[in-house]
C-alpha cells in the first residue's frame, strides 16, 4: 500500500508543477518582470524543473513495475504511457533544455546585428520544441490518470 502513496504523490508532484509552472508561474513572471530578466529568472528555475520531472519520472516508472509485476501485459498502455513520460522527460532537460541554454548564452554574448538575430531565431525554434514536449507530457499524464483505478487496484 505505501509504494501506491508514493505513485500517487509522485504523479501528483509532476503534474501540478508542470501545470503551475507551465500556466501560472513562468506567464506571471513575464508579465511582471519584463522579457530579459524574466528569461534569466525562468533559466535559473528550469534546472530544478527538469530534475523535477527526471526524479518524478523515474520514480513513476519504478513504483509502477512494482505495483503491477505480476500482470504487465494488462499494463501495457499505462507502461507505454509513463516510459514516453520519462524519456521525454529526459530528452527535453538534457538535450533540448541543454542546446536552448547554449543558444542563450551565445546570444547574450553576441553584439547586434545578424548573428544575434539568428541566434534569437533558433533560441525560439528550440523553445516551441521544448514547448510541444512539455505539452505531449501533459497531456500523456492526464490520459495516464485515466488508468489510476485499474493500477491501484492491483497494489
């Protein structure tokens, strides 16, 4: 029964920080504290953003093994679910969130002129990427909800 409490607070920690930070702190921010520094404050929050969902994640797909051992194949859907989770949990901190931060940093560095543009360019290509994954995560945890009953059920 405990490794069920941590599934549940685990799903219940990434989610609504995902869905705190995603609609309620990063738009505030902005909008109060203007572009530049609101891009330094959300950059210095991203890390321990990531390291959220790469712990969450992690543990998500480990308590749920557990839970439903005896009967994965009946779990294939849920399984599938959260492993896409966790790898593109991990994809979007270590590869895209990891190449936004280089391109950001090359772009302060940049004086005026073509190279900056560009740079700001590919720092908003690299952005809606990271944008659509936080989105697909979302939305494959909310459809994971669906299956709590069935993954409860059996701790």
């Amino acid at each position: 029964m405990p490794l069920i409490y941590v599934h549940l607070m685990a799903l219940i920690v990434w989610l609504g920080g995902m869905v705190f930070f995603s609609f309620v702190a990063a738009p505030s921010i902005f909008l109060t504290l203007g572009r530049e520094t609101a891009g330094a404050v959300v950059g210095a929050i991203f890390p321990k953003y990531f390291m959220t969902g790469y712990v969450m994640s992690s543990t998500l797909l480990l308590t749920f093994l557990f839970i439903c051992r005896d009967n994965l194949r009946a779990f294939k859907a849920p399984l599938v679910i959260l492993a896409s989770c966790a790898a593109l949990a991990f994809v979007s901190g270590m590869v895209v969130g990891e190449k936004a931060r280089g391109i950001k940093a090359a772009m302060y560095a940049a004086a005026e002129g073509t190279e900056k543009e560009e740079l700001k360019n590919s720092f908003h290509q690299i952005h809606r990427v990271s944008t659509a994954i936080n989105i697909v995560i979302l939305i494959l945890l909310l459809v994971y909800v669906g299956y709590l009953p069935a993954v409860i059920g059996r701790g």
